[in-house]
C-alpha cells in the first residue's frame, strides 16, 4: 500500500472510532448519526477506488467550506439555545458535524490535523458520557489507528521533502507539481516508497507499549468522581414503592420489568449460600384501605467514623441470642429515582463515600438526597431470631408499641373474623403467627394479573371472593389479619434476590424483584421478618443466552468496581498487596539461596579437587574456542561480508547491481566519443547522449531513472525492470558495435 493510500486510511479509521464511541454513547440524535455515518461511507468507498477521482484529491471551495463551518457553527448555537440547552450535549453534536465536514473536505495536511483533533475530542467526550466495558475496545482501536496515523504523517511529510530534493538534484524540472500532491506524498503510487509488513509491525509494537504505559499510569492515579466533562444523568431508573405512600397495586406494575436496580456480593459467603436474600427499604405502620404510609417521617443523621463508615446502631445495645453471625454485603446501586438505600436486615453500619446518611424511625436508610450516578457501598447486618423464650409464650408488648403498630383501617372487622377463626384453638403468639402465614401460603395463588385500582376493599376482595394476587396483597392481609388478634406488625417493601450469577459470584436485582413482605415485632427478639407471598413459578428459565448474560453482567460489573470506582483507598489496598507478596518472595528466596549454599559449600568441600580440574579444562576449551571464532570472524568480515550483506538484503543487492549498470552505460558513452568526467550528474548524462547519441537516448534515459530510483532511496526495482535494464544494455553494446 502507497503511503498516501495509508495516510487516507488510518485518518478515516481514525475519525470512524471517534464517531462510533460518541454512538454507543447515544449522545448524539438519530439525523446526525445518519448525516455523519453516510459521510463515513464515501470515505470507505473512495479508498477502494471509486470514484476514479477521489474526492480527497479535488479542490474544496474556500467559500463552501466557510459555508458549511457557518452553518455548522449556527446549529450549534440554536443546539446549546433552544434545543438541547446543554453545552456538552451541544458540543457534542457540533463535534460530529465538523467530522462530517472535514472528511468532505479532507484535502491537505493541515486537514488532516483538524482531523485527528476532531476525533481525539469525540474520544474524551464519549470517555465522559459513558462507564461502560465497550470503551475499552474503542480505546484499543484509537490508539491503534492513532499511532498509525502520526507516524504516517510524519513519514509522508519526511518523504515529500525528500522527493522534492532529489527531482531537483537530478534537474527534472519535467516532473509536474502535482505529482507530490496536496496531502504531501507522491500522487504516483509506484514512484515512491511503500507500506510494508515492517511498519506495521513497528506501530503495533509502539500502540501496545503505549497502551500498557497508559494501564500503568491509570492504576497508578485513582479516579476522581466528577470530571469537568462528566454529564449529568438526568433521573434515575424509576422505582416505586421507596416513598412516603405507597398505593396497593404500585409494586406489582414493576413486576415485569427486567432492568438492573443492584448487584449484590457476599464477600464473606460461600458461592450460592442463599437461595434468596431480601434487601430491605422501607416500613410502613399506617394503612387507610388503599395505602400504606409512615406515621413517623422524622429522620436523623448518622454519625460518620474516621475510616468513612456510619454507625446505625452497634450490636452490643441488643440481645446476642437473638442476633443471627454478621452478613457483608457489597452493593453496586444504580442510579435511582429514591433516596432510599438497601441492605439486608438489619443493618448496623454502612461504608460509602457518601457525604451524609439519615435514619428514619423504622430503621430507613436515606441519602440527603436521590443519586444522579451508580453507588458502591458496604454494610453489615444482622438480622433477628426468635428467641425460645418466645415462641411458646403468649407475648406482652409495651404501650407505645401497641399504639402504633396496631392501627386498622376502618371495615375491617371481617378481616379480624377471619383471623380469630384461623388461631382460635392456638395459645402462643408464635403459634398464631405461623398458623396464619401457612393459611396464605395454602389457600391463595400468586397472580400479577389481579387489579386494585377499582376497588374500594382491595384486601377483602383478594382475601374473600378472587384469592389471588401478588406480594402486596400478602403482606398487607397479613399484616391486617396479625393485628386483628393483637400482634404488632407492619409491611416492608424492597427487593428478592433469586437470581445468581454463578460467574461474578454476586445476585443480580431487578425492578421486577421488587417485593413485600411483613415484620412481626417480639419485645426481646425484636422484628422478625416473615414473607406470607407463595414462589412465583415464572422464574428465568436457564440457557445458553441467560448465561451469556450473566458472564457479560459480571464483566460489566468487573470493569466498574476495577476501573470506574478505582479509589485512592483501592490504590493503597494495591501498594499493600505488592509489599507483602514483595516482602513474602523475598523472603522465599532468602531460604532457597541459604539452603542452596549449604548445599554448594558442602559440596565444593569434599569435591574441590575436582572441581578445579573440571574448571581448567574448561577453561582451555573456552580459550581454543575463542580463538577460532576471531579467526572465523575475521575471514567472514573481509571476504565474505560484501557478499553476504548484499544477498540478503534485496534493497542493497538492487542498488548494486542497477549500480553496475549504470556504470556501464557511463563506459559505453566514453567508447561512443562522449566526453564524461567523475563529476558528470545523471541528469548531465543523459543531456549529453541527447545531443551526441540521439539513437540510445531513450534507451539511457531508462537505465539513467530506474538508477536513480534505487540510488537516492525512491523505491525497490522490480526483476521486470532489471531485465529490462540488462537487455537496455545489449542494445547499447550493439548500438556502439554499429557505430564503429
């Protein structure tokens, strides 16, 4: 491939990377996308040929250009005004259209440099539109073509100079101007030098060395958590039943959604300990009929440690019985349209970089406000078991215990008959807690097809005549039948984690994982968490796709925690594991080097004699050796050396060879009467055989060029051309045979 052809090349594979990340991005409209991609395709569709006058080769208007760079630069500003009203939205746009613009245009070298900067900005710019795994293949490919790009570009300016010296030194004032072309390398793809395997070689090897310098530096530098270019994400995903009310019917309108709210890791478990893992939000303790709220909306501020984490409430305040082991839990939280955090219950502290963090009155987690961005952050908890005390005891709550959770809405004495007909013969409160739950496990169906928004009793209709419904209708029944007969409970709202993801050992939590369910309160084991919801048996059927999901989610969710969320904190951890695996081989090898001398000392001891003769000997054959190879050396240096470099190096064994022939064509011209001298030019040559050999001058013409071709360094001779030359010289003999 001609370097002009390559210079095109890597310049469009340049512009195309930049554009394609701003795409994947999706930050820049439909219209544009479309205008920029059908640019992009001409370009491709040039280089292959047609048409047969490239666009790159023809002369842009002055005046289109200033048109199209106006009108261009009048988009943007209606963009950044009435349209988009984001400068970096608006930026954005305005980059794609000057990339479209200068490839129309791509003519000379300075284009070529308003080229590269046009898409190293679209780079940097998608860089801060997105944090996703696919960035990383576009920024292998840029800096790939990048590195292309610069070293053609240098080489092509170096070349044109170079050519342009030689024409004028061989006096060629016949070559037009043209012919070194606006873009700076020869218009004639055979005149000068061409792309080989080598210079592929040698970017690739400068590309991946810069790459692994760039890796080295990345990780040596932890991330900053808003860039000046970091685009805000507008809303997060939309979540229901995390607010201050929640309607019946709310949760059950999210149950088909399958977008990703977290993922949770449980560092400290084994592989798939759990089959199911509630991750709690909210509770409620006020229901009017239709919905449920918080009769308590006070919240405050937890306390925050030296090390970033916030106390919630310390364990040894609580009953060590009744406390199950600790549960880590490291949760990657995307962007969400709340302000509530999740963990599993209950929890005691909370690790973030969060710049405050608030409790409600029934042990709520809360941000001061709803994150515009993904959320990392570790917490432990403990949750509550019954106590033996407990379960066979019929309990005593305290006043205000009762006074809160007890409230029932108004008509809902049949909910409480149905409640006392079913733990009527039964004793204990634990005992009439399970012998509800077990009644709406074994007489109601799990359906997402039920509809409350009509009906003014929602749980006397799911309870009484349709008996069928989903997580909401459960808990809340429960909830209502529990304190009918005097228990204290109340409903929770948050998310089931069924789904694992065997390949980054963490569950994935969808919108349709949100749930209910209900917390029973004992005055020494505290709240106890029940769930009266059957298994809904439309689960994610396993296969081959499903787990080709799950291995990208664990990539994705890879590339952000050692990548995007790379923290200071992250690069000490990092320091630390090298000092000790440093301070741990060396110590390794200290023992293996004091072992191995014991052994060698003991060994030299009892076989130094031997070991002397030994060395001796090997020591004369070293010498013997020596000597040959300097008298070896010295024959190959000054009689072969000539021979041998020339043989296997074809440009040196052109050069020789058009060299000698080009010395006989002097020698023929001297035996034709043509006085030469040892300073006579090539150009002053064949001036001369033009005017006193007008039969050879063609003929020295050719041999004259293809010399001067392989002499100054303009490209390699073909086994054509030096035949030709050969044969060129048998007619020069001839012609002077003739002559005389």
């Amino acid at each position: 491939m001609a370097f002009e052809q390559a210079l095109r090349t890597s310049a469009v594979l340049l512009a195309a990377t930049g554009f394609i990340g701003l795409l994947f991005a999706r930050s820049i409209p439909l219209w544009l996308a479309a205008v920029t991609s059908a640019t992009l395709l001409y370009a491709l569709v040039e280089l292959v040929g047609w048409p047969a006058r490239p666009l790159t080769g023809r002369r842009v208007s002055p005046h289109l250009w200033n048109a199209l760079l106006i009108g261009a630069f009048v988009m943007f500003l209606l963009d950044v005004t009435t349209i988009s009203r984001e400068l970096l939205s608006a930026g954005i746009h305005f980059l794609a259209l000057l990339l479209a613009v200068k490839l129309m245009t791509l003519r000379d070298r300075r284009d070529y440099r308003h080229l590269y900067a046009i898409s190293l900005m679209s780079v940097v710019a998608s860089a801060a539109l997105t944090t996703d795994l696919w960035y990383l293949a576009v920024f292998a490919v840029y800096l790939l073509a990048a590195t292309w790009s610069l070293l053609l570009y240098h080489l092509t300016g170096k070349t044109a100079s170079h050519i342009a010296s030689v024409t004028l030194a061989m006096g060629q004032s016949a070559v037009p101007a043209t012919a070194l072309g606006d873009s700076g390398v020869s218009a004639v793809p055979d005149s000068g030098p061409r792309i080989t395997g080598k210079f592929f070689g040698l970017t690739n090897a400068i590309a991946v060395l810069t790459f692994f310098l760039t890796l080295m530096i990345f990780f040596l530098l932890p991330r900053i958590s808003i860039g000046i270019l970091q685009k805000p994400k507008g809303e997060g995903l939309r979540t229901t039943g995390f607010s201050e009310r929640v309607d019946l019917g709310m949760i059950g309108s999210v149950k088909e959604d399958p977008q990703i709210v977290m993922r949770v890791e449980l560092p400290d478990q084994p592989a798939a300990a759990r089959e199911r893992l509630y991750l709690r939000g909210l509770a409620f303790d006020q229901y009017n009929g239709r919905s449920w709220s918080s009769g308590i909306r006070q919240r405050r501020n937890l306390g925050l440690l030296s090390d970033g984490t916030f106390v919630i409430r310390p364990a040894t305040n609580r009953n060590a019985a009744a406390l199950t082991d600790p549960l880590r839990q490291d949760i990657l939280l995307e962007a969400l349209d709340t302000s509530v955090l999740f963990a599993a219950p209950f929890a005691e502290s909370i690790n973030g970089e969060f710049i405050g963090l608030q409790l409600d009155g029934m042990t709520g987690l809360h941000l001061p406000y709803a994150s515009l961005s993904r959320i990392r952050y570790s917490v432990v908890s403990r949750d509550h078991r019954l106590v033996s005390a407990e379960q066979t005891a019929v309990v005593d709550y305290p006043a205000f215990i009762r006074e809160r959770y007890l409230q029932l809405p108004p008509e809902s004495e049949r909910i409480t008959h149905l409640a006392r007909g079913i733990t009527g013969t039964l004793s204990s409160t634990y005992e009439k807690t399970s012998a509800l739950l077990n009644y709406l496990l074994s007489n109601y169906s799990y359906s997402l097809e039920a509809e409350t928004t009509a009906s003014n009793h929602p749980i006397d209709e799911f309870l009484f005549s349709r008996k069928t419904g989903y997580c909401e209708h459960y808990a809340t029944a429960m909830v209502l039948m529990l304190r009918g007969i005097g228990i204290p409970s109340r409903l929770v709202t948050g998310f089931l984690a069924t789904e694992w993801n065997e390949f980054g050992s963490y569950y994935t939590v969808r919108q349709r994982d949100a749930h209910a369910w209900v917390e029973v309160y004992y005055p020494q084991s505290g709240w106890i968490t029940m769930d009266p919801t059957p298994s809904n048996t439309a689960l994610l059927t396993p296969s081959l796709w499903v787990a080709f999901q799950r291995m990208g989610e664990s990539l994705r969710l890879r590339w952000d925690r050692l990548v995007i969320r790379y923290s200071g904190q992250d690069q000490l951890a990092v320091l630390q594991n090298l000092r000790e695996g440093s301070e741990s081989a060396r110590r390794t090898l200290e023992q293996w080097m004091s072992s191995v001398g014991e052994a060698s000392i003991r060994y030299l001891r009892t076989s130094s004699e031997r070991a002397r003769t030994a060395f001796d000997g090997l020591l004369w054959i070293l010498i013997v050796a020596a000597g040959i190879g300097a008298v070896f050396v010295i024959g190959w240096r000054y009689y072969r050396w000539p021979y041998v470099r020339s043989a296997g190096r074809p440009a040196a064994r052109t050069q020789q060879q058009i060299v000698q022939l080009y010395k006989k064509v002097r020698e023929l011209a001297v035996r034709r009467g043509i006085r030469i001298s040892p300073s006579t030019t090539p150009t002053e040559l064949t001036h001369l055989v033009s005017e006193q050999w007008i039969d050879a001058e063609s003929t020295v013409q050719r041999i004259t060029a293809l010399y001067c071709r392989a002499r100054f360094g303009l490209g390699l001779l073909s086994s054509e051309e030096l035949k030709q030359a050969v044969e060129d010289i048998g007619l020069l003999k001839r012609l002077t045979h003739h002559s005389h």
